[in-house]
C-alpha cells in the first residue's frame, strides 16, 4: 500500500538491512526525522530525531537502534506520536542515512546498492502504510522516505517520499526537508 493517508495519530517506522560481508565495514543505517514549524516548512528544522535520540518533547523515539544490521526482522524502529506534537509543528520528513558511507569496499561510497536486504515499513497500529526497499534510490548514501503534514484542522496526512540523496548524514539533515 502507498500513498495518501489522513487522520493519523501514532505511526512507527521500522528500517532492515543485511550485515555486512565478513572482513568488510559494518552497514549501519540510521533513521533521521526532522521536524519542521508552520513559518518554515522546508528549511531549518526545529528537531531532528537520530542516532539514538529523541525528540526533546517525547513525540519521536528511536526505539531500536542497530550498528550492524544484525538480528531478525527489523533492526531500527522509530516511533512518532503526531497526536502529541505541538501545535506549531506542521510537518514531519523521516529518511535514512548510511553511516561512514566513504568507507565503502575498495575506497569506494557505500551506497544502498552495496547493502543487501534493505527495506521500510511504515505502519499505524497494526494497519501498514506503506512498505518498500531502497532499489529506486540504489546510487544513494540517504534517502528521505515519508513526509507527514498537518493540515488546518490538526489532522496529519502520510505520503510517501522516496527520493536519494548524495550526503553525509550531517548534510543530509541539513537539506532533507528542503524538497517540495
């Protein structure tokens, strides 16, 4: 299932991948949500959710969070609460980043072409919103993946956002929600 949603409250976004091959450096992916204000709804953000943190208010968690993409099924699951987000918030972009991207295989950028087995599932309770892979963005080191906005009467919307980026995850925090 993919597109448009309306009327969400609580959803989670779950992130897998494929360790990496013995001898070689370790996939890690991370989540990164960026929240971003009414007055600035593609620039600055005012949080942003990654690498084992949460948002200062509670609304976004990282519950799970994965160095090597071992385990079983999913290995990084974020939790955002849009019902609890305050009212200046109009607007949720969560993406992936590769972590030490430049520490690709023979001196080469590890892009999501390079790790085996990733996917996303975005889902409000036990209803899936969408789910998917990386193969569209395969050149990519960061991918923003679902954009959430509030409209006018406070209702959020989900639409899927599968767009790649060419950046360190400090870059790409930067300019992820630049995207319109």
């Amino acid at each position: 299932m993919t597109g448009v949603r309306k009327g969400l409250a609580r959803v989670e976004f779950a992130l897998r991948w494929d360790p990496s091959p013995a001898g070689t450096p370790a996939n890690d992916l991370d989540i990164v949500a960026a929240v971003y204000g009414g007055a600035d709804l593609h620039g600055t953000p005012v949080q942003l959710v990654h690498f084992g943190s949460r948002s200062p208010d509670g609304t976004i968690t990282l519950n799970r969070d994965s160095h090597t993409g071992q385990g079983f099924g999913f290995d990084e699951v974020m939790t955002i609460e849009l019902d609890r987000m305050a009212t200046g918030s109009s607007r949720v972009v969560v993406g992936v980043v590769i972590q030490n991207a430049e520490a690709g295989h023979a001196g080469r950028t590890k892009t999501f072409a390079d790790i085996g087995g990733t996917g996303f599932r975005i889902r409000e309770g036990h209803t899936d919103l969408a789910q998917g892979d990386f193969a569209d963005v395969a050149t990519a080191t960061a991918a923003t993946v679902a954009e959430f906005t509030r409209d006018a009467s406070g209702a959020w919307s989900f639409d899927l956002r599968l767009h790649g980026f060419e950046a360190d995850p400090e870059a790409f925090a930067r300019t992820m929600g630049a995207l319109r």
